[in-house]
C-alpha cells in the first residue's frame, strides 16, 4: 500500500475520480488501482473562485513490476504499562490540555483510571472573544 498527498478535486467533482488523479500525478498512465482510502480529506480556499477539495489517500496497485517512490503509511503502535497491583490512592491528575495532556488523558481512561483534567484559562464563550478580538483589531490576550 502507497500514500499520497495533494490529490485535488473540484468541489462539484465526484470521488469516484481519486484513482484517475492518482493516476494523473504519478504520470504513470499503465498503474492500475485496484484500491483506495481516503485518510486526510480538506478544503483549499484560498482562491474563493477555485474551491478545492485536498485529499491524502492510501492505494493500493495491481502492477507489482511498476516502481512508486511514495510515503509509506505510518502505523504507530504502543504498548501500555503494566497497570499497577496496587491501587490508587487518588485519581491521576492531567494539567494542561495540549496534544500530550489529551494523549494522557484518553490512555489513562482507556486503562481504567479516572483522570482529573486540569486545564487554566476562561470559559470557551469568553476565549472565543478574545480570538475574534485577535483577528478583528490585532489585540491578543497572551491569557
């Protein structure tokens, strides 16, 4: 299985088209894809009068003797601690909500501890003030 980013279609356009701009990119008009994923699908919108939908697709080719030099799909695989014999004396604690924070927290969770997420700021509504008041009048609460 291969993988491959920027593939582009208009927003009109039917996904039945991806193994064809696939095919288009790689220039190889000979490949045959015998299957596809979409794994990433976005919006380029930069030009508001050429709207396009931007796809990172996994796909698989039914020519073994045709030779792609594409990204491999990743898997990552990790193994959980041993959980503990003894048990806890509180629920695990999680400050800070960012990428790890969130990673933390789904992985206790899935282990069976209840973790109490801690994470410092206001409310959403009033974030959501202050990030509207960022783009509109270029003030940023570093808060």
């Amino acid at each position: 299985m291969y993988r491959i980013h920027v593939i582009k279609l208009n927003i009109e356009e039917d996904k039945s088209n991806i193994p064809a701009r696939i095919i288009s990119k790689l220039g190889k008009p000979e490949l045959q894809i015998t299957d596809y994923r979409i794994v990433k699908e976005s919006i380029d919108a930069r030009d508001k009068g050429d709207i396009k939908f931007v796809y990172s697709v996994d796909f698989s080719i039914d020519n073994p003797d045709i030779e792609l030099k594409l990204d491999q799909p990743k898997s990552i695989e990790y193994e959980y601690v041993e959980k503990g014999t003894e048990k806890m004396k509180s629920r695990p604690v999680i400050v800070w909500f960012g990428p790890a924070g969130i990673f933390s927290a789904l992985i206790l969770a899935e282990m069976g501890y209840k973790p109490l997420v801690l994470e410092r700021g206001k409310a959403m509504e009033q974030r959501i003030t202050d990030v509207e008041n960022l783009w509109n009048n270029g003030i940023l609460n570093p808060e």
